[in-house]
C-alpha cells in the first residue's frame, strides 16, 4: 500500500511542506522520480539530502531483494520513535525520579 509523506520543499523563495506517495519504483527510476519531475515544472524543488536519502534506501531494497515501501515505512516508523523518544525522554526521566524518590 502506498505511504504519504510530507516534507518540506523550495518553492520560490519559501520552504512548503508538500505530500508525497511512496510506493515500490518501477525498475530504473527514483522511488519519487514522476512526482519530482511534475513538481519541477510548477518551479518546486525537492531537498537534495532527501533525493539522495530515498536512492540509497532503494538501492538497499533491491540489493537486499525486499519491497522498497516496507523499507520506507520501517525506517519511518524507526525515526519517528526516535523523534518521539528524544521529545519525551526527559518527562520519563523526571517520572522515574519522582517514582524512585517516592520508594525511597
């Protein structure tokens, strides 16, 4: 099934949060290559890093002969923990705290 995603892109002079449609490329193109090329002729660009980032990840589906979009979606969901742990890590270590200084 085909994942969204937002990001944010350079149009004109601003940075726009846009969705985009992951799914399994076809063989030979970049996993947002169509999207790319549409938004390109509306004068959108999309980050570099993130070009890059999604033709290294494909590259990893197809060495490892598994589907692109169950990648995508794994190291999605591992960088959203990640974001979610690193805002919340500091509110449960001041519960862990409380609750020990409470036994003690």
């Amino acid at each position: 099934m085909t994942k969204k995603f937002s990001l944010n892109c350079k149009v004109g002079a601003e940075n726009i949060p846009l969705d985009f449609y992951i799914g399994d490329p076809q063989e030979n193109s970049h996993p947002i290559g169509f999207q790319m090329k549409f938004l390109s002729q509306k004068g959108v660009s999309v980050p570099e890093n993130i070009v890059a980032s999604l033709s290294s990840l494909n590259d990893i589906a197809k060495r490892n002969r598994i589907s692109f979009e169950e990648l995508f979606e794994y190291v999605s969901d591992q960088l959203n923990l990640e974001d979610f742990v690193k805002a919340n890590f500091g509110r449960h270590n001041e519960i862990s705290r409380s609750s020990l200084n409470k036994k003690s």
